[in-house]
C-alpha cells in the first residue's frame, strides 16, 4: 500500500467520523429539547430544580 493510499484511507475514516460525530450532536441537541419540553410540561420537576439550587446555593 503507498503512502497515497494510507493518506486517502486516513481521509475517508477522518470523514467518516466527522459525520459520525455530527449526528451523534445532532441526536445531543434533539433530545436536550425533548427533555426540556417534557420538563415545561411538569411543573413539579421545575420546583424540585428550583429547591435543588436552593440547597445547593445554601451550602455553599
């Protein structure tokens, strides 16, 4: 195998993980939404955050 060859090789992995990498963001980002509707939906959980930086502010 040439060095041609190792360097093309190289660049499809390296592309190959760039794509892998943006959806794995993509997938991040899509569910960091869906977290935080489901979140607007529950107030409960908002008040439960609340009194955890209550708590946490307070120990500090």
């Amino acid at each position: 195998m040439g060095i041609k060859d190792q360097f093309q090789d190289k660049a499809e992995r390296m592309q190959q993980q760039g794509k892998q990498r943006a959806e794995q963001a993509k997938d991040q980002l899509q569910n960091r939404d869906r977290r935080r509707d489901e979140d607007e939906m529950d107030p409960s959980s908002r008040r439960r955050d609340a009194e955890d930086r209550f708590d946490e502010s307070f120990d500090a």
